[in-house]
C-alpha cells in the first residue's frame, strides 16, 4: 500500500512540475507587458490582476512542489 501512494504522488508531483512550467511562460509574456497600474484605466487594473493571479498561481505550486519534495525525501 504505501508503494501505491508513493507513486501516486510522484504522478502529482510531476504533474504539478508541468503546470509549473506552463504558468510561469504564461506569467513571463504578462510581464512583457505589465507597466504597473495607470491611474484610472481598466485595461491597466485587469491586466494588474492578471499578473496578481498567475503570480500566487506559481507561489502556491513552487510550495506544494516543495512539500511533495520533502515528503517523498527526494
């Protein structure tokens, strides 16, 4: 049984990796772009949270990979 859950969440773990990846490119060109917020304009307001969202997006799986890592004792 603890064979089984360790595979499982070396599957998680490399699923994780791979989304990692992808919001961290997707993160990369949002900051091509990103100028910070212009006073009163929308566009600049929605692209602050964009960037805002991608941002805890790549935190939170950086810490999760973290806490795999070290529970699988890699």
């Amino acid at each position: 049984m603890p064979q089984t859950k360790k595979i499982d969440l070396k599957a998680k773990l490399q699923q994780l990796k791979t989304d990692l990846k992808m919001y961290e490119e997707k993160l990369r060109i949002k900051m091509k772009t990103y100028r910070g917020i212009i006073h009163e304009s929308a566009s600049s307001e929605l692209k602050h949270s964009e960037v805002m969202v991608l941002t805890a997006m790549v935190d939170g799986l950086r810490s999760e990979i973290q806490k795999l890592e070290n529970e699988l004792e890699i």
